[in-house]
C-alpha cells in the first residue's frame, strides 16, 4: 500500500498519513435526541470506507466516535416527550446502533458517552482555570479566547471579525462574546457537583476530553461534518492545545453535507430524510453507493435519479459476483490477468490520493463491465474465477457491501429447477416453464439466461424498486 494523503482542513494541503503502530481516529458522533439522517450516515460511511481500506491493508486503526447524551436539545426535547433525557438518549442511542449495523458500519473501538466523563471534563476545565485560559462568570465557566493567539486558524476567521459579526450576548457577564461555555451553571437534572457550582458541561468541552482520553494529546486523524469546522472544531483546538501545549490533531478531515434536491435538509420544510426511511426503501448496499459515490470534502444532492443510478450499479455487482461464482468453462479464451491488476492498482491509488471515492468506485464498475461482458459472450471460466473474486471481495468489503449469499442446499434447489425449466423450454412448454421461473423469482433469485446456459443470482430486495 502506498502512502495515503489526506487533505487536511487546517493546512488546506494534502497531507500524508503518519503513525507508528496504529491510526487513531476520532470521530465526532451525534448527538441523541432524534433519529440519525442520511447526512449523518454520509459521514459515517465515509470514515467507516476509509477505516475498512486501511485494515483491508494491515494497518491497525483504533476509532473512536461519540455520542452527545447530555446538551439542551436532548432536555427540551425530552420535557416535550415527557420522559428523562437519560431515557430519550438512552433510546436514540439504540436506534443509531440498528440503522448503523444495517449499514454495515464497522462497530467502533469505543463510543464514549459525555455523561460518562463528566470527571475527565471537569479535570480538563480545572487547568484551563489554573492556566487563566479559562474564567468563571455568574453563568458558567467560559474559555478566555484572547489567550489563544491562534483562534481561528481551522475555519479562517479572524477574531476581529468575529467579534465585529457577533450578536449581542445573553451572557452579558462574559468578556468576550467569543469565550464559549466549558461548564453552564444549573440546577436543572441532569446536572453534576463541579468546584465552580452546580452544571453540566458546555458541548466542545466533552469531544475535547474524551478524544484526549481515548486517543492522547496528538492523534492522526479528527473527523466529522463541515458544519462542525466553527464553532465545534475550532474551540476544540484551542481549549485542548491550551491544555496540553501541543499540536492537537494531525489532520482534519471533514466531509461535504447532504442536500435533498438542492436544499438544506430542515424540519421546517419537512425534508429530512433519516437513515431508517432510506434503508427501508433502498437498502444499505444503494445507501452506501450513493454515501461515497461523489467526493467526500463536497457537498452531495440526494435525489431518486442518482438513487435509481446506484441500484443499477448495485444489480451489475450482484450480476458479476454470481456469473462469477457459478462459471462452469474450463478453458480460457482471454487473458483478464492485467485487467485484474490494473483494476486492484488504480482502486488503491484513488483512495491513496485524498481518499477518492469516485474514482474508485470508476475503476470498480470498470472491471465489473469487463467481467460482465464476458459472461454476456459465455467466456467466464473457473480459473478467470479464481483470479477475479478475491480482487472482486477486496473492493466490496472495502465499499461494505453485501452481496446475497446462498446455501449450498439453495444452489441445489435452484439448479434443479433451472434443469427442470430447460426441459420445459426444449419441450416448447412455455408456460409451465414461467410457473418455473415465477418459482424461483420467489425465491429472491433472478435468472440470466445466455445462449447455451442459464446462470442466475439472489439480488437484494428494493422496496423502491417495485
């Protein structure tokens, strides 16, 4: 494997991925008061693409993601629904793990909960209390950005103009309208014992204290939206650098949002599209075609045009794995060697530069045309097989897609039916050999019928689709 190189938010460069033993990733999580949608499955699916690619290579990765369980959101909410916010996170944070397991997202090392490190936040606070980096108003205890020179330097801003652009403070007690919450005094459940009062702590606190713990002062890679770049990422930067005196991440690496046919997804127009609504009617092989399908860094429109586009990408896979798996020639017409080669080489090198989803996903459907054309003209055989599948899986473990698989009592069952429909072909008994054929589609199979031979696949069931 070459070196990967990532593009890098802070430096605006690519920048080359280096680690000793392992890549430690974190990742910021949602945070749970409602369902997840597909922007935050985007995001998901493309750091959970690029952790397969580097295990896929023997490189360890520990990953580390999040979860939000304590923040206004969750306690409106939970008020509204009448229930604890222990209990609305506890339940969202269920709902996250079955939409994410059905993604085929890869369970992290972790998923630390803020609830669960109020100590570790709270120690963190104590010395940016100590170093003067931090202040305690009537109101909370805030960060003290004059004291971080370098404020701004992820998303750009100048601090003049912030400050110049900044409404008016509820917070008059504040010296700044730039400092941020680290811990907000309350007496409100949940609520914790601090030195400073009663409170919970501010949002950018919790990320910063736990991706410290898990992962340590400097760590490769720190992911997340791009709405997170300001305020979320940029206050973690100077609170944990503030902190530790070091550098605090190696590169940051966000992805591009979701729109819905080019606007904002929003609950006031009534457009969010949550993770559990695709996967019910597309499935999760379309949804994570269309998750990497443009390039990670840029925004992506979701529409049913480029949906429809990927479940026909998504039926030339299942159509190439199955005349795969089933060919029966033994002699070799053509030579596809190179072809595989080249196809493994040039997948590698787009996700080596800048993690280039779609141009991988180019060369993908490149050597899946190849092969397909092939099986159209009868030439697949079983050593042509041999050197494409393990290439073939690579690719589509690294992609997390799930091809339907079947039983060996199944494929015995089907080809006895297909030799059975034959015979009533042969016989010119067609309608009895379409009651076949209805039987089998029952089955989920689809038959591809050539010249000389009937081969067939299990093709993943759409709701969509019908």
């Amino acid at each position: 494997m070459s070196q990967i190189r990532i593009l890098d938010t802070l430096t605006n460069t690519k920048k080359e991925l280096e680690f000793s033993d392992k890549v430690r990733i974190y990742l910021c999580g949602v945070t749970v008061y409602d369902q997840s949608h597909i922007g935050h499955a985007r995001t998901i699916i493309i750091f959970d693409t690029l952790r397969k690619f580097l295990e896929a290579n023997s490189i360890l990765v520990e990953f580390i993601q999040n979860f939000t369980d304590v923040d206004d959101k969750i306690i409106s909410r939970a008020k509204e629904q009448g229930e604890s916010a222990n209990g609305l996170s506890s339940k969202y944070i269920q709902t996250y793990f079955e939409d994410s397991d059905r993604l085929n997202i890869k369970r992290a090392t972790n998923y630390p909960k803020a609830t669960e490190h109020i100590e570790d936040m709270i120690d963190l606070i104590q010395k940016l209390v100590d170093k003067e980096s931090a202040y305690t108003s009537k109101n909370g205890v805030y960060f003290r950005v004059s004291r971080f020179l370098d404020y701004g330097k992820l998303s750009k801003k100048k601090t003049d103009e912030l400050e110049s652009g900044a409404r008016i403070q509820v917070d008059e007690s504040k010296e700044s309208p730039l400092d941020f919450a680290l811990w907000k005094f309350s007496d409100e459940q949940p609520c914790w014992e601090s030195p400073w009062g009663k409170g919970r702590p501010g949002w950018h606190i919790e990320c910063s204290a736990m991706s410290i713990k898990y992962l340590g002062k400097n760590f490769e890679i720190h992911g997340g939206g791009r709405d997170l770049i300001f305020p979320h990422h940029e206050n973690e930067i100077a609170q944990s650098e503030s902190f530790t005196n070091e550098k605090f991440v190696k590169i940051w690496m966000h992805a591009g949002m979701i729109t819905i046919n080019g606007e904002k997804m929003s609950k006031s127009v009534g457009n969010v599209k949550t993770i559990s609504h695709v996967l019910d009617s597309w499935g999760p092989n379309v949804a994570r075609l269309f998750c990497v399908s443009g390039h990670y860094s840029k925004p992506i429109d979701y529409t049913e045009d480029l949906l429809k586009e990927n479940l026909i990408k998504l039926r030339q896979i299942e159509t190439c794995y199955y005349e795969l798996r089933l060919s029966e020639y033994t002699n070799d017409s053509e030579d596809i060697s190179e072809l595989v080669r080249d196809s493994r080489v040039k997948f590698d090198a787009a996700l080596n530069d800048d993690f280039n989803t779609p141009l991988a996903l180019s060369v993908f459907f490149n050597m899946i045309k190849s092969i397909n054309s092939l099986a159209a003209e009868e030439k697949i055989t079983k050593n042509m097989s041999e050197k494409v599948l393990p290439v073939l899986e690579y690719m589509l473990d690294i992609l997390g897609l799930k091809i339907q698989t079947v039983s060996d009592e199944e494929i015995k069952s089907v080809f006895t039916l297909i030799k059975k429909r034959e015979n009533l072909r042969e016989q010119k008994q067609f309608e009895e050999a379409d009651k076949i054929r209805d039987e089998i589609a029952s089955m989920g199979i689809s038959l591809i019928d050539h010249k000389n031979r009937t081969v067939w696949m299990k093709k993943e069931i759409i709701k969509a689709e019908k």
